[in-house]
C-alpha cells in the first residue's frame, strides 16, 4: 500500500483533448508546491480561482495561462489541502503542469488514490468512494448518469431509507427484550414479522432495480445462436454497425467465437457471433460447435436465428428448448424470400416469446432489433427510473438482507420469540450498514433513551 | 497488623469484595480495606438483585465461583424471572434482596477465608515506583496523611461513588461518597497523580418511607414467582416464604409540583455537571424530558422482611426535603406517608477504563487493578463481575501468569470487559442483552457450561462446585446424545428426530420427554435446569450454526494482536483524529480496534497491513 500522507498530483479530468483540463494537488504541501509552480506572488485566497500563469520549474518561463484555486482541507474534496489549476486542457500542456508539480514535490497520484484518499478522510461514505470510481471509468453515457446519482447520494439515500425502517423495528423489539416491565408496549414479534415482510419486498425491488443497474455498469454478453447459415453474422454485423464477421453463402464459415461490444441504449452489450449450431462429425467444425453452445450457456440473454425458408428441423427445436427459460430473442430471418413456414401458423412457436421477422440483406431490421433486444434485457419493464445501484457488492448485501428479513418475518409468524427474530433483523441490518461504511455500537440503545422513557 | 500481602482490596462493595474472594481462593494474602464495616455489600440503592443481563452476570460470576449468586439465593425475598413468555437466552432472573442479611452473609463469608485480613480504614493513596504498584498508604485515624503502609505486589482499587463524592439535596452540597459516608479525596488525587484519565458521572437514589405508614390496601400488588428460579448452580431450591410489593403510577399534581420546582433540582439549576445514567433517569427528567408522558411506573419495595425502610422505586430524585415530602404525599396511598431519609443524587470521579486492560489491570502501572463503579459503571452486579476477574488477575500478576480475559462469544462479562476498556464510559454504564451480539449464546441456562471448568483451571471453582458441575454436565451431554439419536411421535402423529422437532417454537422438551420414546437423565431438584439447558442448545441450533461463520470471522481479527509499542501517529492514512483515539486505547487486537468508536474499517484495513507486514 502507497504511502496517504504525501503530496499527490494527477490529470483529474478524462484523458484526451477538450476545453478545459484540470491539475489537482491534494496534501499537506499543496499550497507550497502551488507557490513555486505558479506565478501568482501573493498566497492563493481560500475557494476563490485566481487568474495566473503556470510556469516550468526549472526556466521559470510560463507554460500556460491557468485559473488556480485553492481549497483548503477539511473542506476540500479529499479532506485535506488541495489547489485545482485548471489550464486549456491540451493534453501536452497539463502533463507539463504535471511535471512542474512532481519536480516541486509532488508525487504523481496513483489512479482512484485522491477518491482512496477521501475517503479514509471520512469525505465520502463507501458508496459514493466506490461511485466516483464508477463515474470515471463509465464508458455509455447511461452508465455515466447511474454513476453520477450514486455519487450523489441516491443509493445511500435509498439503502439509508429502508436502513431507518429496519433500526426503528430493532430498537422497538430490543426495548421489550432489555425492558420487560417497564408498563410499556413497544411492538410483538408477530407485528415486527409483518414489518420484516414489508421490508424484505422493498429491498427485493431494490435489487430488482440494482440488477438493471448492474446491466447498465457491467454490461451483459448476448450470444447469437443457430443452425449454420440462417444469418447470425450478417445479424451480429448489423448490430455492430460494422463487418466484423465474414457473411458467407457456405454454410460452417464462422468457427470460432466473434465478439464486439455495442452500447445498446445506454447498456454495454458484448454480442458474440457463433458457429453454426447443427450435428456434425468434422472435428474442427464441431469444436466450434462447443463454444457456440458454451457461450449460449453464458449469456445473459440470446438471439436464435431461424430460417424462414426453410423448414424448421431437429437441430433448430433442439436449441430452441435448450434455450427456453432463459432472456431470449427470436429472430426468423431472410422474409424476403418465400416462406417454408410461418412462426404464426406454427403451434410451437407460440410459446417462444418474442418473435421478430426479418430481412437482414439491408440495415433495414437493426432498429427493430436493437430494440427488441433492449427490453428483452430489462425483463419487459423499460429502465425508466435510473437504478440506484450497480454495484455487484451492493447487490450481493442487499440479497443477504433480504434473506435475513424473509428468515425473520417467516419466524416471527411461526411464533418465534423476539431474540431469534431479531438474530434474523440483525443480520439484515448488518448487511446494509456494511454498504454505506457506517457502524454504530451503542445506536440501538440511543435509539431507545431518546424514545422512551426507561428505567428506574 | 501484618503489613506485606499479596493483594490489597480498596473496597468491599460488590467488586471488592468478589476481586478479595477470588483472590484468596487462588492462594493469596489478602487486605481488605473498608471505611466501615458495617457497610459491605452494601446496597445504596434498590435493594434487589438481577434483572435483564444482570442476571446473565450474576450466574456467570456464580460459575466461574463467585459470590454473589449464592449471597442472593440465601437472603432474597422476592423472586422474579424476567422474560419468562419469551426464550431462554433473555430471561434473566432478579431478586428482592433483604439488604442487612445480604451484606452480612456476605461479610460472614469473608470472614471464612482465612486468607483475608480486614482493614478499617481509610487509605490514603496508591504506592507506586517505576511503573509499578508496591502498596498503598493509609490515612490516620483522625483522617489525616501519614498512616501505615501496607505493601502488596497487586492492589485493587474498587472505590465505588468515594472518589471526590458529592452528595445533593435541593442546594444543600455534602462531600460524601455515599449519604452519611465520607469520601476519598487523597486517594482520588493519588491516582490522578499516576496520570490516568478522568471523568465525573452522576447517579441518584429516591427517597426511603417507612412501611407502617403506608396505606398498602390502596395499592395494587406486585409479586413474584410462586417457585423461585435460583441464581446459583449451587442451590437447589428455594422454599423461603416470599413477600410482596406494590405498584403505583404518577399522577398529573406530582407532574405540576416537579415542574413547579423544577429551578430548585440540582439536576436542573446546572450544580451537577456529572451525567447520569439515561436508563435510570430521575422524576426530575421523566417529567422535563418525556412531557407527553402521562404517569410513570412506581414500585415500593421493602428493603428486608422486618426492615421498617421501604424504597420507592422509580422516584429518584434530589429536589430539596420539602419538596420531597409533598412529592410522597401527592402519591394515592402514600398522604401519610413518613419519609425516613430523602433522596439524592451524587456526583463522583471515575477513571476512564480505557487506561485499563481487558483485565482490568491499568496499562501503565503494572499490579494497579480497578473494578466497579469507579470504572464508570452502575449497577451491583457489573461491579461484582469486574470484583471476580479484577481478583483474579491479581492473584495471577501475583504469580506471574498470563492475564485471564473472557471473549465477548464467552460471556457477558467479556462484553463489559471489552466494552469499558475498548470504548470508554460516557455515561454510567450498564449491561443491557442488546450489549452482546452473540446473545444467543450467551445464556443463563449455559452459564456454568461455559465457564465453570474456566473458573477451575484458574483455582476458583471448589472441589463441591466442581463435583456438582461435572454430574450435570455429563447429564447434559448424555441427554444431548439421546436427543440427537432419538425420533419422536409429535402431536400431529408425525415423526420425526428430536432434535429438529425441537427447533419448531411449539415444541418442547419436557413434552418430548413424557412419552415412552425419549428417556432424559435428570437429578432430583434440577429437573428444570437440566430440561432447560438441552432443550435449549436445540431450539437456538440452527441461528448458533448460522452465527459461528461470523464469530469465526470475528475471533480472526481478534487472534490479530497489535503490539503494545505500535505507533499509530506514524501510520500513513490514518486521519490524526482516528490515530489519537487508537494511541489512547492501545487495542490488543484488530478486532478490539475495530470496535473503538469512530474508527473505521478502512483505518483496520490500514493497521491490519501493516501488523502484518
Ligand atoms: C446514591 C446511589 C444510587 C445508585 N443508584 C443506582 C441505580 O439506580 N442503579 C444501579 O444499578 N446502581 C446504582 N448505584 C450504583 C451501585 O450502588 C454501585 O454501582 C455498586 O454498588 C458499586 O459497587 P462497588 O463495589 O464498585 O463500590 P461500592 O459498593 O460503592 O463500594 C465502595 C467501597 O469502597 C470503600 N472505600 C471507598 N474509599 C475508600 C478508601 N479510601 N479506603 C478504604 N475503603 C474505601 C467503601 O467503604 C466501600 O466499601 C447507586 C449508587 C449510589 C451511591
Ligand atoms: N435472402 C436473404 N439472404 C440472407 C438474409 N440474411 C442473410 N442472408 C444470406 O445468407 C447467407 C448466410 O449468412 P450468414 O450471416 O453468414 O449466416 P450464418 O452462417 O448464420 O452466420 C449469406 O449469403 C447472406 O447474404 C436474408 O434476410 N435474406
Ligand atoms: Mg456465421
């Protein structure tokens, strides 16, 4: 682990050329390194941008007109001193400031340490550490939003809700466990399991909306599966908007597994094209065929690609089986030429799920599918709130409260007493303070001083 | 007198006397110093023993060989389990106590070692050389410096509410330690001078009436249990005749009087600076703090079956006499009532236990031990539990053994251990079962299963403890094998194991047992704690299972031991605030760190690297 108590300084806006750049310096010798590698004499004022020149350290010559601030720590995005100079953002020159900044004593910040380091100041709570390094590396401009909301808040606020709900019960259950006779009554099991049966559903919607989060953060792999020739890769090309898999007349020309990834409205998708699906005895044929069937296995959801001119056969209902259950697309190709069946008047395909006829000579059916895949991934309901949480650890707690909660609502009703019942509560509530960082020992019992009147 | 002993005892309250016991059975010399004799054991307070998580401690003193359980048992008059419609890890028994017969049985029991030597006398300060505690000096008769000193390698200081005591009554101000007792002020200024850290708390009494002017009739009564559940493994049962108490509320004209004279309360004038205990808050803030509140729970407890004092609990107060008086008359049942002594609050210094080990062993004065209240703690039986490890890691720095520390997964008195002297008092502290996070573990009907053969490596349990101990625990173990082995008719005609039918919260062992199937060993008189103990480590089997992956996780970073010399001020990252918090408390372990208060897991993450490395 690198040193936390030195002076650190990095780009902290994205790389490439743009309007504005911005040099950070954060640490106790931030405002001595601003003094020698600006040209301002007097000492930078707190909080307010001052119009200066950078100059090179060695020649003293200016290599940038810059506004510099200077935020003095506690109340600095990191917690500790920090002067922002922000210049005209060609990449050249800021990585000179950069340098200026190293040979006057700073050391060049390691990626994500000025958020590491705000967080060990207390700045940030886990949630927002972990946002913020989110945001930064967000790559669709959905993905970038989720980021930002999190970073503001919006998932603390959403956990910390439910974490109130949560606290208020467990007090009320530990005040007539520590409190029997004191002539009050706090609540009984049986209500609490009530409670705990209501919260268990909102933290499942939470992770209903974190895991479309998740889509958004992490993305999500879609394989394109089907008999050889039907047009998995003139289907993958169009989706990638470019050629990237040889389309060929010859049935068997994809062998190996093509990939590409592709923002599909805000979602990071990585589609893979696949070998032909079909029984075959030739070796390096049916290798493909394995990976193909590995990477249906994989995916979060997948497109089957049927042949509309022609009749369905063994292999086609084979991978349509092995396929059902699972988030799918059908797609039935080539409408253009004469039909040897139609997913309408075929009985079996009526429970298949989504059916789309195309034509994929032309760009014409992208758009259809495009969107016919998008709300296959958001599981029918359209992503119109943004989620508030993507984190996978978020939503791994989040399901270990939820099976915390449903554990105590089902004991409460079976007539459980409250010390197991709030074994169960605790556990819930361990899980979602983990998320947000925060943990307090002696909580339940303020809770209960300050609620109710206790005591002898 | 004798002048070398093994351990000096400052004390013989609850702690001290338990720390003198201990340390005597373990074969040590041992001075007890009192400021009177006729105060040991004494219960300034609600005479009464137990209750939630206090009794949890009074059984695992009893186990490990303590007194206190058996003090209760043989002088209670009123026995009460608490929580007895809910499960066996919250129930708790507590006990009115007739207060003269329990400081003298205890006193007489002291007087049976003959490894103690009573002291009368206050002392005057704490000899310390090079770190390291030598004796103590003790004051003259008259009270002033100067008098004999006394050497020990351990001294035990267990001063209770006496260190620069003051006692309020209206505006009128006494130096006392307790009502009519003088306090210790040298002896306080000698421990400030050996640089451990103060603070000053605040605790308070109600007023005393005598019985034979109460009109009882008009009363509702309160009673206890029709069959007394003990407190010590060693009794068996307890056949004593039971008395009553009455219950009372509030009433709207004893609101208006206390908010009336409300500016006259030292509590409310700004004369006492010490904080109180919230869990036991005067009539003063009852009133003031929960003003939406109608009426409050009262009880009149007798303090002995022929004793005259009656105690009114739940009206602590330190208003002055007068008001005092019309505050009981303004009660249905008490207009005649006679006060024999008024209520008060007391201020008093205590030591930050954070100066101290988890053995109660103060960090920078090797031998100095203190236990009970002038740890920041309240409560007869948290003082007790402190008197009992405090005791018996004298006698083990005596005989140049390892410190004996209880985990917080052993016992509730490793919670209080760990508790004062990884976070601290802010107020007076008191055990509650929301303390303990593996309280399911933690129970009264396991308490000798989990420290009695500990107690016995230390040299506390006797030869009859440990007989009668291992009696029951091969019944329990034999019983635990039937259970496991056996399947069942239930009540619906299904069958099915013991052992799983017992997790069902309808299901219970004694009906299991009384048909033909399942054959339970049990000794005549311990029929219940027998039942109790098996049934019990069945019902709670599946959570147990469950909670081992976490206090396995937890005993990880508890087996992580930070060295004494660890310089946090050096660690990089870690904020000055943190870094000062974990120089002042000098955890043992990251598991200790990680419980101080405001320390992050980030900053363990932090020291944990670099322990490691
Ligand atoms: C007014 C009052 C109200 C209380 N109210 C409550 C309550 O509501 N609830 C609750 O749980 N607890 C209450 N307590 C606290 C409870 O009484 C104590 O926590 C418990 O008795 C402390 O035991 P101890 O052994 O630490 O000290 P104590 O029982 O106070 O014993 C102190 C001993 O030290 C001796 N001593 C002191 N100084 C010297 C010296 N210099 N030399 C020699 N001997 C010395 C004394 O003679 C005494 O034997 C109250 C206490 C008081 C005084
Ligand atoms: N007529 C027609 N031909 C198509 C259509 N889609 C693909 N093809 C042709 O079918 C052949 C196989 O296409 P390809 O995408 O390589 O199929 P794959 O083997 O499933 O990857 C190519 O010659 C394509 O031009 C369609 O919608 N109509
Ligand atoms: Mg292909």
């Amino acid at each position: 682990m690198f040193a936390t108590d030195d002076t650190i300084v990095a780009i902290a806006t994205p790389p490439g050329p743009g309007g504005v750049g911005i040099v950070r310096v954060s640490g106790p010798g931030a405002i001595g390194i601003a003094g020698r590698i600006l040209s301002t004499s007097s000492r930078l004022a707190p909080r307010r941008a001052t119009l200066t020149n950078a100059l090179d350290p060695v020649d003293r010559r200016p290599l940038d007109r810059v506004l510099a601030t200077y935020f003095p720590g506690p109340r600095s995005y990191t917690g500790e001193d920090v002067v922002e100079v922000s210049g005209h953002g060609s990449p050249v020159i800021l990585r000179q400031i950069v340098t200026a900044a190293t040979a006057a004593g700073a050391r060049l910040a390691e990626p994500g340490e000025f958020t590491l380091r705000a967080f060990l100041r207390g700045r940030l709570d886990l949630v927002q550490a972990e946002a913020v390094h989110d945001l930064v590396t967000a790559v669709t401009p959905r993905q970038a939003r989720v980021a930002f909301d999190q970073l503001e808040g919006t998932a603390t606020a959403a956990i910390g809700a439910l974490d109130r709900v949560l606290f208020d019960l467990v007090a009320r259950l530990e005040a007539s466990l520590d409190f029997p006779d004191e002539g009050y009554h706090f609540i009984d099991a049986r209500a609490a399991g009530v409670e705990a049966a209501s919260l268990a559903a909102r933290v499942h919607d939470l992770i209903v909306s974190a895991q479309r989060g998740r889509l958004i953060r992490d993305g999500c792999q879609v394989a394109v599966a089907g008999r050889p020739n039907v047009g998995k890769s003139s289907l993958f090309n169009q989706l990638c908007g470019v050629q990237r898999a040889i389309v060929a007349g010859a049935a068997g020309t994809t062998r190996d597994l093509v990939t590409e990834t592709v923002d599909l409205g805000g979602i990071p998708v990585t589609l893979v094209d696949t070998a032909g699906i079909r029984t075959t005895t030739e070796e390096v044929e049916a290798e493909g065929v394995r990976r193909a069937r590995a990477a249906v296995d994989v995916a979060a959801a997948v497109i089957v690609v049927l042949d509309r001119s022609r009749p369905l056969d063994a292999d086609d209902w084979a991978l349509l089986e092995e396929t059902a259950g699972r988030p799918r697309l059908v797609v039935v190709n080539k409408r253009d030429l004469r039909a040897a069946w139609s997913p309408a008047v075929e009985p079996r395909m009526a429970a298949c799920g989504p059916v789309l006829e195309t034509c994929l000579i032309d760009g014409s059916a992208a758009t259809a599918i495009r969107g016919a895949l998008l709300q296959v991934l958001e599981g029918g309901t359209p992503i119109r709130d943004t989620p508030a949480i993507s984190n996978v650890r978020h939503i791994d707690l989040l399901g270990r409260a939820e099976r915390a909660l449903r554990r105590a609502s089902a004991a409460a009703a079976g007539g459980a007493s409250e010390e197991l019942v709030l074994a169960d509560l605790e556990e819930a509530r361990r899980a979602l303070e983990e998320i947000s960082g925060k943990r307090t020992p002696d909580a339940v019992l303020e809770r209960i001083f300050e609620q109710f009147c206790i005591g002898k | 007198m004798e002048s070398r002993f093994d351990v000096i005892v400052i004390g013989a309250g609850h702690a001290g006397v338990e720390a003198a016991r201990a340390a005597a059975r373990m074969g040590c010399r041992v001075a007890i110093c009192t400021l009177s004799e006729a105060t040991v054991a004494h219960m300034p307070c609600n005479p009464a023993i137990g209750g939630t998580a206090k009794g949890h401690l009074v059984r695992e003193i009893d186990a490990l060989g303590g007194l206190m359980g058996e003090a209760i048992d043989a002088t209670g008059i009123q026995f009460k389990l608490l929580n007895r419609s809910r499960g066996p890890a919250v129930r708790s028994p507590r006990a009115q106590a007739d207060k003269r017969r329990y400081g003298a049985w205890v006193a007489e029991a002291l007087c049976r070692e003959e490894r103690i030597t009573w002291v009368v006398c206050r002392v005057g300060g704490v000899l310390v050389r090079h770190g390291r505690v030598l004796g103590v000096d003790l004051e003259t008769a008259g009270g002033e410096a100067g008098g004999e000193t006394l050497h020990a390698r351990a001294v035990v200081v267990t001063t209770g509410t006496f260190l620069n005591g003051l006692v309020h009554v209206g505006r009128r101000r006494t130096p006392a330690g307790r009502a009519g007792e003088p306090p210790s002020q040298r002896l306080a200024e000698s421990l400030k001078a050996l640089g451990l850290p103060w603070g000053r708390l605040k605790t308070g009494t109600p007023p005393r009436l005598h019985r034979r002017s109460i009109r009882f009739e008009r009363l509702e009564r309160a009673l206890g249990d029709e069959q007394p559940v003990p407190f010590s493994f060693m009794t068996g049962r307890i056949d004593r005749r039971q008395i009553e108490c009455h219950q009372m509320h509030t009433t709207e004209r004893v609101h208006e009087i206390v908010r009336a004279n409300i500016q006259r309360s030292p509590l409310y004038n700004g004369q006492i600076e010490g904080i109180g205990p919230r869990y036991c808050p005067s009539l003063e803030d009852k009133v003031m703090r929960f003003p939406h509140h109608e009426r409050h729970q009262i009880f009149l407890e007798p303090e002995g079956v022929d004793a005259d004092e009656v105690y009114v609990n739940g009206y602590s107060m330190s208003l002055p006499v007068e008001v005092q008086e019309s505050l009981v008359h303004a009660l249905p049942g008490l207009e005649d009532a006679e006060m024999m002594r008024p209520g008060y609050a007391v201020e008093y210094d205590f030591v930050q236990p954070t100066a101290l080990s988890r053995s109660y062993e103060a960090k920078d004065v090797a031998g100095l031990f203190l236990a009970g209240q002038v740890n920041g703690t309240s409560g007869y039986e948290e003082a007790a539990g402190q008197g009992v490890l405090a005791g018996i890691n004298a006698a083990r720095a005596v005989a140049c053994e390892e410190p004996f520390v209880l985990g917080r997964d052993e016992a509730y008195l490793g919670v209080l251990a760990d508790d004062l002297t990884t976070r601290g008092c802010l107020e007076p502290y008191r055990m509650f079962t929301s303390r303990a996070e593996y309280r399911l573990l933690l129970r009264i009907d396991n308490a000798d299963l989990r420290l009695t053969e500990r107690g016995r490596e230390v040299g506390l349990v006797d030869d009859r403890r440990w007989a009668r101990f291992q009696d029951r625990r091969s019944r329990f173990e034999e019983n635990a094998r039937r259970v496991a082995r056996t399947t069942v008719t239930l009540a619906d005609g299904n069958r099915a194991r013991a052992s799983q039918a017992l997790r069902r919260p309808d299901v219970e062992l004694e009906w299991l047992a009384r048909g033909n199937e399942l054959r339970l060993e049990v000794a005549p008189g311990e029929e219940r704690e027998d039942l109790w103990s098996v049934e019990t480590h069945f019902k709670y089997a599946g959570y147990l299972e469950r909670q081992e992956a976490t206090i396995e996780r937890a005993r990880r970073l508890e087996h992580r031991r930070i060295p004494a010399s660890f310089s946090y001020s050096s660690l990089p990252g870690l904020s000055r605030e943190i870094a000062e918090r974990l120089t002042e408390t000098r955890p043992d372990t990251l598991g200790q760190a990680l419980r101080i208060p405001g320390v992050t897991p980030a900053a363990v993450a932090l020291i944990g690297a670099k322990v490691s490395a």
